[in-house]
C-alpha cells in the first residue's frame, strides 16, 4: 500500500496550480470538523465562499449525521442551502417546503430488538426522530463522565433532547426512526466495542459508520452520505461527476466517493485522505473554502 504521506502529497499539489479546469455544479459538505472549526464555528472565509455559492446559482446542501434542528442556523439560513441532507444520509429534506423527500429510515422493531441487547451496557442510546435527537436523562447523565475527542462531548450534551424513562418505552411511542447513535468513553473502547459489534451483528438490521473514533451511528442498510448525495443528483438533473464533496471522517468516505470531485480535510483520518481526489487544508485552516476558491477561479 502505498504511504499516506505519499497520497496527501499527491492530493495536494493542486495548492501549486493557479486554476483548477473544474465545473462545479452542486457542493455537499460534512459539517463537524470539515466546515465547522473544532468549537464549531464558521470562518469568515467559509462564509464568503457560501455567499459566492450563493451568487453564482450554485446550491450548497449540508451533509451531517446531525439531526435537521442541529445544523448551524448560520447553514440553514444560508440562501445557498435549499436542501439537506442529515442523519448520515437517511434524510434528504427541502428546506424551503420543509419537505422530506427521501427517507431511508430504521424499523421500529430492529430498533428494539438492539435496544433490548445494548441496555445493560455503559453507553449512550440516542434516538434520532423528527429531526431532533433524543436520549434517556440516566444515559446523558452518565455521558457528563464519559472520556469524548475535543469538543464532541458538549455538544452532545447540549444538542440531544433528555427525556425521563427507557429508550424501550421512547421507542415504542414514536412511529419515525431516522436513525440510533451510541457513544461510550474512548478508555472503555477496548472492552466495550466488541459487544456493540457482537449486538449489530446479532439483529443483523444495520449499517453503522462514525464520525469520532469512538462511537457508532446506526443506519438502516444500504442508507449512506453517498448514497443520499447520488439520489439528490438525479433527482436535480445534476451530474454527480460535477458534484464537490467535503468530509473528514468514516461516515464521509461514500460521499466523497461517490462526488466527481470528492475533498478530504486536511484533518482527516486515513480512510477519507485515501478515499478522496483531492485533499485540502484543515478545517481549522478554512480547507473547504480555500478549495472552493481555487475550484471556482
């Protein structure tokens, strides 16, 4: 295999070129730590480049395993974003009509039966439902003293909805499940991992990717970034080969793979630098903007 210092070096050399030769039709973006700096702000230059979108007719579609409601109001009220696309690709909304116009969402009865073999162990249970995310206040409780990467842990905390009772009785009273999420601290991974896998194996339901080294963001199969990405493509008229696609993490890689012109931040992790054409600077460095800069010229 080639080395990954090899790969970044070759991604990279579009920093030396003056112009791309690109057509960018439609841009797709994560959000946490690819557009979002680390405390999860927007840099004045990403919000340039969002305005020159703007102005230049091209649409610009939030791309998150965030619940709808999560997405940076800044994002949301941006006149470059007329669609989203949330809960790591299970939903693809209209944000003018408010519209769900793809869904790709878990049953309730898979849902339960991983409930019922996750319950006794030390992790979150989230539930992702009418564009809002959810958890037990015992399990939020305890996630105050889990071990989480840089600022993921307060805004978990912040953006999840408490409720009082068991995930089984939540579950049981909603008829909607975008999508699960569970979390636990990163020194019990070792021990903790292995009988979350040993759960998603045995209901035999999920697809499950991450956007932090620990954790696991539980989609019904076949539900993806790209794969939402591909469907608004088509459903646009829009060549996905002229698409722009921006990710750092496991949950990006089908995106960026699936956009002619996929962009990994500089600050991402292995998987995503090899998945992508193209690797920019990081996201503290304004990487998204700064690309679509160059790829705009």
């Amino acid at each position: 295999m080639t080395p990954l210092s090899e790969v970044v070096a070759k991604k990279t050399q579009w920093m030396k070129s003056e112009s791309s030769g690109l057509y960018v039709n439609i841009v797709f973006s994560d959000m946490d730590d690819t557009l979002l700096s680390c405390d999860k702000s927007i840099s004045e230059k990403n919000l340039e480049i969002l305005d020159r979108l703007a102005k230049q007719g091209i649409p610009f579609v939030p791309a998150s395993g965030r619940a709808l409601s999560l997405l940076p109001h800044e994002v949301l009220a941006h006149p470059a974003s007329r669609y989203a696309i949330t809960a790591d690709g299970a939903t693809v909304t209209d944000l003018r009509t408010e519209e769900a116009l793809y869904t790709s969402h878990i049953k309730k009865e898979d849902a339960l039966a991983l409930f019922e073999l996750m319950k006794d162990l030390p992790v979150t249970f989230d539930v992702f439902t009418g564009g809002r995310a959810y958890t037990d206040n015992a399990r939020r409780e305890k996630m105050k003293l889990f071990r989480l990467p840089g600022h993921h842990k307060e805004f978990m905390l912040r953006s999840r909805t408490p409720y009082e009772g068991s995930p089984k009785d939540f579950i049981a009273s909603i008829d909607d499940i975008e999508r699960l999420g569970s979390y636990w601290s990163e020194d019990a991974d070792a021990y903790v991992r292995p009988l979350v896998e040993a759960a998603f194996a045995e209901v035999g339901a999920f697809d499950v990717t991450s956007s932090m080294g620990v954790g696991a963001e539980i989609l019904a199969h076949g539900t993806s970034k790209g794969t939402a990405l591909t469907w608004l493509c088509d459903y646009l008229g829009i060549s996905s080969d002229t698409a722009a696609a921006f990710g750092d993490a496991d949950n990006d890689t089908e995106m960026l793979q699936s956009a002619g012109i996929g962009v990994a931040m500089g600050n991402g992790n292995e998987s995503v630098l090899r998945a992508a054409r193209f690797v920019t600077y990081t996201n503290e460095e304004s990487g998204e903007g700064r690309f679509l800069e160059w790829a705009l010229s």
